[in-house]
C-alpha cells in the first residue's frame, strides 16, 4: 500500500468535492454530513471503496476544503487496519517524518494544486478501503443569508449516496431552502423537514436517479449542493449563547437606516485589464453608480504606469453625476503599467480633502475601493513600502476594501493591506460571472448601519475574550464575538453593546449560563462542545491575522507559539499544524509522514516514497497552507452628536388608539396603541407601539423591539427601553414621557396589547403648552361638593365646579402601574362624564387628528 496525500492551497470555491480517481473502482458509499449549531458547522465525509480490478492500483480520495475550514480529523481503513489522525505541531510531525524516512518506511506526496486535497492509497485487488475526513468552519453571514456549500463529485453511480445536513439554531430558523447545480432531475430529490429551531435537509438519489440516462452508467451528480438559512432575530440585542464554559455573542441587527458613505473607486486600467475583464469592471461600475443615493458622495481615479481621476474631488451621487462617471469608464482603453502607489495616496488624499473641507456628513462612512489584477510595476513596487505609505496617511476613519481579479495578483497583498486599514480583500474570478461577483462584493459594503462597535461583559465573568471592537456593522452580516466564562455562581451572563451610527446606543444581552447545554444534549443531531471550537475557530483566526501584520520576527515567534498551543489543544491543521495518521500492524507502530513543503504559498513539491506492502503504511501527516481571515482593527472615534442650540423646544405626544377584539357590554374598549413623540427642534420622533419602537429622523428609520434593554440616544432625544416593560423618551434632559407596555395573554379572547403613559412630575413646560395632557400641565382649581350616594352604591356622585363650569362627577378607580406592573395600585379618581366636556378645553373632537403625527393646531 503506497499512500499519498495532495495538499491545496484554496483560494476561491468555497466548496468541498469528493471525487474518486482509478478504474476499476466500486464505490459501496458515500456520505456527507453537515452538523450545524450556532452558526458552526462540523463537517464528515466518509467513503466506502473496493478494488474490484485485477491488479493492484491507486484509490484515490479527493475533497475540496472549504476557504475558512479547519481540517480536524481524518482517518481511514485499509483492509482492516485503523489509520488516525492527530494534530501535532509541524516541526514535531517534521521529525517524526525525518525518523520514518530513516528507517526507509516513510512514504507520501505532499502537493500543491489549486483547491484539492488528495489522499491516494494503492492497494492490491480486493481491497477495501474507508475513507472519514472532519473539517469544522463558522459559517459567514452575507447579504443575510448562511450559506453551506458541498460540492459533489463522485464521477460515478455509487449504490448509497446521501448527503444530511442537520441545522439547530437556539433562536428558531426563520428560513431554510437547498438548492444545487446537478442534473435537473435531482433538484426535486431534496428533502426539508424543518421546526422552529431544527432543520433537517436530505438528499439522497438513489443508484437508478444518479443514472444521466436511463440506461447510462455515468452520474448526473456532478455540481454544488448549497443550504441557505437564516435565523430569527426577535430584537436588535443579538444572541447570547453559553456552552460548555464558553459563550457566543452574535449581532446582527436589522432594521436601522444605513449611514451615508463617500466612495473612491479606484480602478486599474493597466494592459492587462484589457478584454473581458475590463468589459466586466465596467458592467458591474455601471450597476454600482446606479445603487448609489443622493446621499452618498464618489468619485473614481484610473490608474495604469499614470494615475487620473475622473473628477478631482468627491461629487454628489446624483443621477447626472452617475450617467457622467458611466460614460468615462465606459471610454478607458487599458494599457501601460500598474502604480498602485500613487493611486491608493491620491484616494486617500481625495477623502481627507472631502472632510476637511466639511463636504461629507460626520456621520457617514468613508471607503476606499481597489479594484486591481495585477502587481505595481511603476513607481513604488515594494509591496510592503506601499503598504505603509498608504497606512501613513490613512486615517481611523477611512476604510479600505481590495478586489484582486484573476490570479496575476498577489492576494496576499491585497488582503494585508485592506486589513491593515479596517476593510477587506476579496478575490474575483476573471470570467463571464466577475462582474456579478464585483456587484455581490459590493453589496456586502454598500450598507453600512453602525460604526465604532463595541461588545463588552463583566470583567470578572469572562477571560479570553475574542475581538469586540467593530469598526463597522453592514446590513446583512454578523458580528461574533466569544470568549471563556470564569468560574464563579453566576447563573446569567450579560453582554452591553454599544455603538454609533446616525444615533448613539446601547443594548443588553442576557444568556442563562447553563439553558443551551441542557437543550443541547436532548437534541440527537446537534454539535455539542461549539462554543468551546467556536472560540477557538475565530481566536486561531485572529491569530493568523495578527501574524501577518505582525512588525518583527520576534512577535511573528510568539504568536506562532500561540497558534500551535490552540491548533494543537482544538485539533485544527493550520500553516502551522499537521496531521498525523497513524495505524497498526499487529501491535508494532511504524509512521508514514508527508509533510508539507516549507514555503507554502508557491509552488508545489512532491515526496514519494514506494513502500513494499499494505502492512507498512503507518502513519501520514496533513497540513494546511496559511490563509489569513480578515479583521477590522477596533477604533475610537466621537460619535456625531449635534448640540442644539434652541432654547424652548417644541414636543408633541400623539397616541393612536386600538380596541379590544370583541366588545364587551355592548361596547369596544378602547386604548393606547401607539405613542409618538415628535420634537421639532431636533426633528426627531419615537414612535412606541406595542411591537416596535421606531426611532425616526429625516428619511432615517430605526426599529428596536421590546425584547431587550437598551439605550438610544439620537439627536438629543434619550430613547430608554427597559425589555418587555417601559420605554422613557427624554428630549433635550427637559421633557421626560414614559410609556409602559401592558402585554396580554396572546390568544386573549377580548383584551390586545396596550400602553400607558405617564408624564414626569420634573417637566418643565413653557406657557404655550397645550392639548389633552398639556393644559393640565398646570393644575386646574377644582371645588368639589354635594357627595352624595350614586345610582351604584360603590360609587359615589358629587358636583365639580371647574374652568367656571359645574359638572357631575362620579367615585371610581384607576389602576397605576409604574409599580406593580402586573396588579397596578389602585388610584382614586373623580370620573367625568360626557367625553370631559367642560373640563377639557373645546370638546373632544378638536383633539382628534388625522394622523399619528398631524400637530394640534388650535382648539
Ligand atoms: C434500457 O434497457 C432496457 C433493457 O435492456 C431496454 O428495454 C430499454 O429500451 C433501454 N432504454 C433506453 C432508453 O435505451
Ligand atoms: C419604519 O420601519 C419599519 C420597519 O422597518 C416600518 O414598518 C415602518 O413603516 C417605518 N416607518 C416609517 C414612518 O417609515
Ligand atoms: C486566557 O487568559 C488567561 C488569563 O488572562 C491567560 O493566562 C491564558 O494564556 C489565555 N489563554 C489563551 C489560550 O489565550
């Protein structure tokens, strides 16, 4: 038995393929299974395999590795002997093989092809061989969607083929679908069985519909199987989620108006761009500038061995200034070099020049977005010059994104260098598909909702927290962070996140800190220990991103040491770990190692070493090459309050009434559905009904729920939700409303939702105050008389003399509950009759409007 194993680099397909080479091969099964909770995912392929040639031959087992997975285990069967994998450090694995090949019994292949990895066993006739690969990834939400892809390959019928990929998510799924690219016939074949928080996906052709024709021997399995889900988000808040001494915090809100952002494109127009590329630029700028809003500034610079701009300063993106930039890119003719210096220095330059100069809103984002296929060849060619002269006058509050076409382009570059400056790096494949993948990669940064993110837990509940500075939060994608908890008694853990945006907030997270193992552990399918990889996954990542900006050899050292420590203790094969296979044969250990080459980002080299039977393979190694996941750097910067300078300021409180469902004693009752309140003077308005708190300011609208504390403060209006209790609206530190939300039962036959509101005794208000609340703002002199025993005997009746009119009033109750929220404390009332006629200014009509925010004009 020779093994070898064929290590990739991958860089683009986010997919895994297994695929079987030899001839006369029978494949008994094939088996893909997909374990996700959380957002994590736990991966097994395992193939069954015969020689059922006549000779001796090469079996070979190829998958596509994910970009972000993390290889952990592999294992694998030859006639009976046991091979395992155990992730060790490279150098440790290195001499192991060292030692092996010594010995002469080291055998294996260690290549570098473009996305597969490979393990190939030659085995004699007869010859049954098993193969089980794990591989664990966090899954990416993009555009509002988790994406899990298998590519399937089989390249032959196979008797049992079946892929299962479980989902548990402990907030509900609020949708899964699956599609694939195999043969149209097989599309229907996928099974979904979904509950509120499970999901089960199947897919399993039999031999007969594997068959591209009826009578054919070749498979239609042959593409992509895709699962897309998303998860229910009830609030702003985010998840809280604690495993295993580990917890998971997950934000990802809705909901909130986009920033305003100020966009330098800046494009490579070098010779090479020249053909499909170039035409692919163009048709995705085109799409682009149309996305574009009439709050949002750009502009676009050209660059090939010279560096143009189409207009030396930001402009407006307004439909003729989009038509105009259209119609220049449309006009560029690539050719010359490439001066990605010079063009990077005058973006930058470009954006300083737009906020110095007061153009752009403080409160919007500024990027930078790098469209290039190739590496500088004029002026500054050094990469590593380029990337400080840029860093140097770069400041905190500009981002860079990088998009490097085709595979001319150091990527590595591309992906330090946006790193380097808050953005990201993405690859674009040069094909007819680039310029859909230009405007996907676009989209993922267009909306902008939050900066200057900041994730924060009590000090003494939790070490080893991951990131939690945020410089930005796009609409449809999803911060995490993790970390440890400290032993202690706690029960719950508490997460206080806050940010900036068009306004100020604050929002609390609570998780109970042993709930989720318990529902864990009675769910069969779901992947138990998440939180504890989950942490891992993304502190290794961190790591490895750290590394690469890492400034001296000394600190690369460390953080090495760093990553081996955790690969080693979390079993993940990075560019620094690697997996041993080891098996048996009848009670003696021998090793067979491969090892991959030193330098692994170029090139390819190969060790084989032929070995004598099927008895002597013992052990092989796997490891990965680096690849680096892109993080923002955590920033501080001043949020864009605005001071009012108005002296008395105009509030207005509307409430919008509801009914009850059904009437009760011939009549529907009726309350406080809705509250708006509206200040003139800074223009802004929260609207308080009894799902949703809507916050409001110009075209802007955030939403927040009921279901989480948190504070909003947006244009000096202090919006305070405590969860499912009370919201208080202060304007200005002058005028405070509370309004508390009264929940029924759901399905209450008669009773909905309503609110109460209560004003602050501390309001100052000006003399003009009006309107139902506002005219008792100052109390009225009432006299009181004549009580007597009414029509009920509970309820006494008396005459009130009040505004100079005498009316009759009757004894009855009202229910406070700021206190006792569900009970209320029992207020005594004097009730007026005939809707307040005479006691209210005007009658009850002049105060009802149109709409929830018309103004009272006059009574
Ligand atoms: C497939 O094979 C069967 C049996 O040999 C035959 O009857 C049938 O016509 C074939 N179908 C096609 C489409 O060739
Ligand atoms: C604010 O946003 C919510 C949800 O996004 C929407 O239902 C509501 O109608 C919006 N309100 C206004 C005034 O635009
Ligand atoms: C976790 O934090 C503790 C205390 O700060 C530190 O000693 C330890 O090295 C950290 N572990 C890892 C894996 O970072």
């Amino acid at each position: 038995v020779s093994i070898s194993i064929f290590l990739s680099k991958d860089t683009i397909l986010q997919a895994l393929i297994v695929r079987f080479d030899g001839n006369d091969i029978t494949v008994k099964s094939y088996k893909v299974e997909s374990r996700i909770t959380s957002r994590f995912a736990h991966t097994t392929v395992k193939s069954s395999v015969v020689n059922s040639g006549a000779n001796a031959q090469s079996i070979g087992f190829n998958v596509q590795i994910p970009k972000r997975a993390f290889i952990n285990n592999f294992t694998m069967n030859v006639n009976g002997i046991t091979f395992v994998g155990s992730v060790k450090e490279k150098t440790v694995a290195r001499n192991l093989y060292a030692q092996a090949r010594a010995r002469g019994k080291a055998a294996g292949i260690v290549r570098y092809t473009m996305e597969t990895f490979r393990t190939e066993v030659h085995v004699p006739p007869g010859s049954k061989v098993e193969f089980e690969l794990h591989y664990q990834e966090m899954m990416q939400r993009k555009l509002g969607v988790y994406q899990h892809t298998l590519h399937l390959q089989p390249g032959r019928l196979v008797p049992l083929l079946q892929v299962d990929v479980y989902i548990f998510e402990p907030k509900g799924i609020k949708f899964v679908t699956a599609s694939n690219t195999l043969g149209e016939h097989l599309s229907e074949l996928t099974k979904i069985t979904h509950t509120k928080e499970k999901a089960h996906i199947v897919f399993k052709p039999t031999l007969q519909q594997q068959r591209k024709c009826e009578n054919c021997t070749e498979s239609s399995v042959d593409g992509e199987f895709t699962v897309m889900y998303d998860v229910e988000r009830e609030s702003n808040a985010g998840e809280l989620q604690v495993s295993d001494g580990h917890f998971v915090q997950f934000f990802a809100p809705s909901d909130l108006s986009p920033l305003s952002k100020n966009i330098v494109f800046v494009i490579d127009v070098s010779g090479s761009m020249w053909g499909l590329k170039m035409k692919q630029t163009v048709e995705a700028m085109k799409a682009i500038l149309d996305d574009l809003s009439m709050d949002d500034y750009f502009s676009i610079i050209d660059f090939n061995h010279n560096v143009r701009c189409w207009n030396e300063d930001l402009v407006q993106a307004s439909s003729i200034q989009a038509n105009e930039a259209k119609k220049y890119i449309q006009s560029i003719k690539p050719n010359g070099g490439t001066n990605i210096n010079e063009a990077l220095l005058r973006a930058v330059q470009m954006l300083v020049r737009a906020s110095n100069q007061g153009l752009t809103d403080p409160r919007s984002v500024s990027m930078i977005i790098l469209v290039s296929d190739g590496d500088p060849t004029v002026g500054e060619i050094k990469l590593n010059t380029i990337q400080k002269n840029v860093k140097r006058v770069m400041t905190e509050e500009f981002s860079l994104y990088s998009l490097g076409i085709g595979f001319d382009v150091d990527f590595d570059f591309l992906e330090r260098i946006a790193m380097d400056n808050r953005g990201i790096a993405q690859r674009i494949n040069a094909n007819h598909d680039a310029a859909d993948q230009l405007k996907t990669f676009y989209s993922q940064v267009s909306s902008p909702l939050l900066r200057t993110i900041s994730i924060n837990f009590p000090e003494n509940a939790v070490n080893n927290v991951t990131q939690n500075r945020f410089d930005k939060f796009f609409h449809g994608s999803e911060l995490i962070v993790a970390g440890k908890l400290q032993p202690s008694d706690f029960t719950t853990l508490q997460s206080i996140t806050t940010a900036s945006a068009n306004m100020d907030l604050n929002i609390q997270t609570e998780a109970d800190i042993h709930g989720l193992d318990s529902v864990l552990s009675t769910h069969q399918h779901s992947f138990t220990g998440f939180a504890r990889q989950m942490w891992a996954y993304i502190t290794v990542n961190q790591l490895l991103a750290e590394r690469s900006l890492a400034s001296t050899a000394n600190k690369k050292r460390r953080i090495t040491q760093r990553i081996m420590a955790l690969a080693v203790e979390h079993q993940f094969v990075t560019p620094f770990t690697a997996m041993l296979v080891e098996g048996h044969d009848q009670g003696r250990a021998e090793r067979l190692i491969a090892d991959s080459p030193r330098d692994s980002r170029h090139g390819c080299c190969s060790a084989t070493v032929p070995l004598s039977g099927p008895q002597t393979v013992k052990q092989l190694l796997y490891s990965k090459p680096p690849w680096i996941q892109p993080t923002n750097a955590p920033t501080q910067e001043a949020s864009g309050k605005l001071e009012s300078t108005a002296i008395t300021i105009g509030v207005t409180i509307n409430g919008q009434l509801v009914g009850s469902k059904k009437m009760k004693n011939n009549k529907i009752d009726t309350y406080f559905g809705t509250i708006s309140i509206y200040s003139k003077t800074h223009g802004v308005q929260a609207v308080v009904g009894t799902n949703r708190i809507d916050l409001m300011e110009g075209r802007n609208n955030h939403s927040f729920s009921w279901g989480a504390t948190a504070e909003l403060v947006l244009n000096r209006m202090r919006v305070t939700i405590v969860k499912e209790a009370h919201v208080t609206v202060t304007v200005d530190g002058k005028i405070s409303v509370m309004v508390l939300l009264h929940r029924v039962w759901k399905k209450h036959p008669i009773q909905v939702d309503f609110l109460g509101i209560y004003m602050s005794n501390a309001n100052k208000y000006s003399t003009q105050v009006h309107g139902l609340i506002g005219q008792f703002a100052k109390e009225p002199e009432v006299k009181l008389y004549g009580v007597h025993e009414g029509a009920d005997p509970k309820k006494k009746e008396a005459t009130m003399e009040v505004k100079g009119n005498k009316l009759a009033v009757t004894r009855g109750w009202q229910k406070d509950y700021r206190r006792d929220k569900k009970r209320g404390s029992d207020v005594y009332c004097w009730f007026i009759h005939n809707s307040g006629k005479g006691f209210i200014d005007g009658s009850y009509t002049s105060y009802i409007l149109p709409q929830l925010d018309s103004f009272l004009t006059s009574i």
